[in-house]
C-alpha cells in the first residue's frame, strides 16, 4: 500500500522512558484533488485521549499542504465511535455502500461514504 503514489501514513505514539509506544495509526492516499483515508486505528486504552482528532486533523494538514480539496472516506454504519469522530472533524455523509462490510458472523453492514471539504466548495 505503501508503495502506491500519493499514499502516506501517520504514527501516534506515547514515550515511556527512553522508548516510543505506538497507540495509534493512519493510511491515507491522495489523487485527482482528493484524499481518501484508508483506515484509522488507536489502542483501545488510548481512544477517549484525542488521539484519533489528532490523527484526522494531521491528514487534513498533510493533504492541504498538498492541495488536496478533500477528504474521502468509508466507516461501517454500525460503527458509532468512528461516525461520531469523523462528524466532529467535519465530515458528512454523502452515500452509502450496501452490505460492503462482512462481520465476523458472516452478516453484512453498509458503508457509510464520508466527505470533508479542505478548501471552500
């Protein structure tokens, strides 16, 4: 993936004494004026810390810098702690994918498409 033009990725991390623990990441990719994030994952003990707005807003600033004029992204409707994350950093919903995600017990969830505007539209 990261081999792929455009793709980038980003490490929150703690520091313990002489070492750095890794907490949180992100993969994003940028192409055609746009960015599309990948995925997004921070430590469980870690996910009421900002960590996440942090990761999001530093893919913002990252992708501008860049002269993307938006960001792009998918999150599973059931997934109630990422919708609310990506909404307070913007995003809203501008579609859906029908039963793109497969659970563990071989159901299905729709895909809720993200957008957030870098640039006035």
């Amino acid at each position: 993936m990261m081999a792929m033009p455009g793709a980038f990725a980003l490490l929150a991390g703690r520091t313990e004494g002489t070492c750095r623990e890794p907490i949180g990441f992100a993969l994003a990719r940028m192409g055609g004026g746009e960015a599309e994030i990948i995925t997004l994952g921070v430590l469980p003990l870690w996910r009421v810390s900002g960590i996440g707005q942090q990761l999001v807003a530093a893919i913002a600033a990252q992708a501008s810098a860049c002269g993307v004029e938006a960001l792009l992204l998918e999150v599973a409707e059931d997934n109630a702690a990422a919708l609310k994350l990506y909404q307070s950093n913007g995003f809203s919903s501008v579609g859906r994918r029908k039963n793109y995600y497969q659970t563990a017990d071989s159901g299905r969830h729709d895909a809720i498409v993200m957008r957030r505007a870098l640039v006035a539209d």
